[in-house]
C-alpha cells in the first residue's frame, strides 16, 4: 500500500475511533454559563479577542468577532481571527460547524493568527455532529493595494509588494497546486469525515486602494437577496501601507460596524457607520501615546473616534483592539470622545461579551 493512502486510512480509522465524535460540543453538563447561551438577538455579535498585538497580563486575545443571526448558537460570520481567538472560540461554547463567512479586515498577524486552527476546527465540528460539510469556507479580505494607483506597496530594490491579496495569501496556505504550506488539509479533511467529504475553500479580494480625495465606494460583499437579510458590505480605509478594509453588517434592520485598523485619515468610516446600531473602533493609541508617528498613521485617536461617531449618528460605540497604551488610559479616552461631540452610549470590549440587537436580547455588559 502506498504510505499516502495508508496515512489516509490511518487517520480516517483515528477519527471513527477517536473522542472527538463522542465529544459534548455544547457543555451540556457544564455548570458553568456559556458565553453562547447569552446570543439571544434578531443580530448578535461576540467579541473573541478585544486585544491588540501584544501579550500582556491583561490576558485579552487579539482581534476577532463572531456573528451570530436569529438567536442562533451557531454562528454564520467570523471577523478577524488574532491569536487566542481559538481559545476563545473553544471556551465559548459554540460549534462552527456550518459557518459560512471569515471576514479579514487585513492581513496582520494579529488579525489572522488562528485562521487555520479554527478552519480545521470547521471540520472537526462537522465529525462532532456526524454531519459532512459539503460548502466551501469563504474567506473576504483585502486585494494588495493600499493606495489607488498603486500595484501595492513594495519592499525597497524589489518587485515585491509586502502584503499579498487575501486570494494568494489562502493559496499560499491551503493550495495542493500551488504547494501552500498547510496543503495537509486537502488529505486531512476527507479523512476525518469518513472520505465523503472534502477540504474547500473560496478566497475573494475587497477593494482596499485607498486615498484622500476619493468619494468613498463602499463594496456589496454578501447579500441574502430577500428583505432584511443578511448583507455584508466594506469600505477601503487608511492602515498606511497596510491594505485594509471595514466592515458592515446588516441583518432585520439591525447594523454593525467594524473598522478593523484604519487611521484617524478620511471621512470612510462616517459613510461606512451611518446610523449604525453598534460600531467597534480600532482603540490603540491616545492623541499622543506612542511617542511614534508609525503608529499613528496606522491608528485612530479618540479625538477622531468621536468624531466619526458623532457625524455618523451611532447609538453605540464599543472600544476595541485595546493596547497597553490605552488600557490604562480608558477613562482619558472616553473623555476625549465625548469631547468631540459623541453622545451615544461608550462600552469598553471585553472577550466572550456579546451584543445583542433586537429580539429578547440585552448586552452583558
């Protein structure tokens, strides 16, 4: 027998005889209160990570956010997946089974740290419900481009551009064809669910050029198709050099914002944000904490934060992405934002919080 197929048939005998389709997804015995069992609106939104990319004692994980419809455990949406989100998915007490969407607002590793732990765990969760998973993972994220007219940004003396586009960054990780590095799951995947199903993913490039004098084009990247579904729509914002897009998420008339890492650099968050019921903003820096101008042409003050939120008319602002610089600093923050004219309601994020729009709901916060 060729040592291919014998390590197929190897791992396809571990998964039939293994604990994880024994394994109680759900906790049910657990007496502990899940942060799942708190989704419970029309449109509901869980923070994983509420960190940035430094490990403190603070112990919050980097960026991510899942996104949950009707009161459903399960979620359809995951933005952003920092190190430490697995954990939390893990700890949350969901089963992602049948997500349908990763949204990547860039490609930094504290925004895509654990994206293929938690593809995998995709498939693990389908063994757990003796279910085979027959849709692709689509993943959405920004092209190469951080400036329009550009071809993306390179690295000194080379044609090569420092960020890829999300459609080559998943090539490079789970293409057979193009040698990606985590190509094992193309042969992993059918194993665990009995040789029936099989590993598939769809990548899709977002407009992220970006500059000061264009009128902001936001991009339709999901639409259900029928009166208030679902539909998801981005907008390029300025990282610096970074290619990056926001996010908006509608659902039964409910709305929520993610900037992801954008500047204090034009007006495409206000159109983004418009009467949005809950909008999460990049907190990283104060108006003058780092003492570092890279960081603050990749982040927003407060002083803007305000700004936006007010111009844009949202009911909710939840400070997010928090950094040793800012956790210290939240009361100077909000302070600073209500300065500049917001008068919404501020939360500071924390991981496992969820927010729930509509339905019979209520935040836990």
């Amino acid at each position: 027998m060729k040592p291919f197929v014998t390590g197929i048939a190897m791992l396809s005998a571990l998964a039939t005889f293994s604990p994880f389709s024994l394994a109680d997804n759900n906790h049910e015995n657990s007496n502990k209160k899940l942060a799942v069992t708190k989704v419970k609106g029309d449109l509901s939104i869980m923070v994983l990570g509420s960190g940035g990319p430094i490990a403190t004692s603070a112990g919050r994980a980097s960026a991510g956010y899942m996104v949950f419809t009707d009161a459903n455990p399960n979620p359809r949406i995951i933005m952003d997946l920092g190190g430490g989100t697995f954990q939390r998915i893990a700890q949350s007490g969901t089963n992602i089974a049948d997500l349908d969407l990763i949204l990547l607002s860039h490609l930094h590793a504290d925004h895509t740290g654990d994206l293929t732990p938690v593809i995998k765990t995709i498939y693990f969760h389908n063994n757990v419900k003796n279910q085979i998973r027959t849709k692709p993972v689509k993943i959405y994220g920004p092209a190469a481009t951080a400036y329009a007219g550009d071809a993306g940004t390179l690295f000194p003396n080379t044609n090569i551009t420092q960020y890829p586009a999300t459609t080559d960054y998943a090539d490079h990780h789970y293409s057979v064809g193009k040698q990606g590095v985590e190509r094992y799951l193309n042969a992993f995947v059918p194993a665990i669910t009995n040789f029936n199903g099989k590993f598939s993913y769809e990548a899709h490039d977002l407009n992220s050029a970006w500059k000061p004098d264009d009128s902001p084009v936001e991009e339709v990247v999901f639409d259900d198709g029928v009166a208030n579904g679902l539909k998801i729509t981005s907008i390029a914002v300025n990282h610096g050099p970074v290619p990056a897009v926001a996010f908006r998420i509608e659902y039964k008339g409910h709305s929520i914002v993610y900037s992801g890492d954008t500047s204090s650099i034009s007006d495409n968050m206000i159109t983004l944000s418009r009467q949005a019921d809950l909008l999460i903003y990049d907190t990283a820096i104060t108006k003058d904490l780092p003492n570092n101008p890279v960081f603050h042409a990749l982040h927003t003050s407060p002083e803007r934060m305000g700004q936006v939120a007010a111009a844009a008319n949202v009911k909710k602002l939840v400070l997010s992405h928090i950094t040793p610089v800012t956790e210290p600093r939240i009361k100077e923050i909000k302070a600073a934002i209500k300065a500049n004219g917001y008068v919404g309601k501020i939360k500071v994020a924390k991981d496992l919080q969820v927010y729930n729009l509509g339905g019979r709901g209520h935040d836990d916060d």
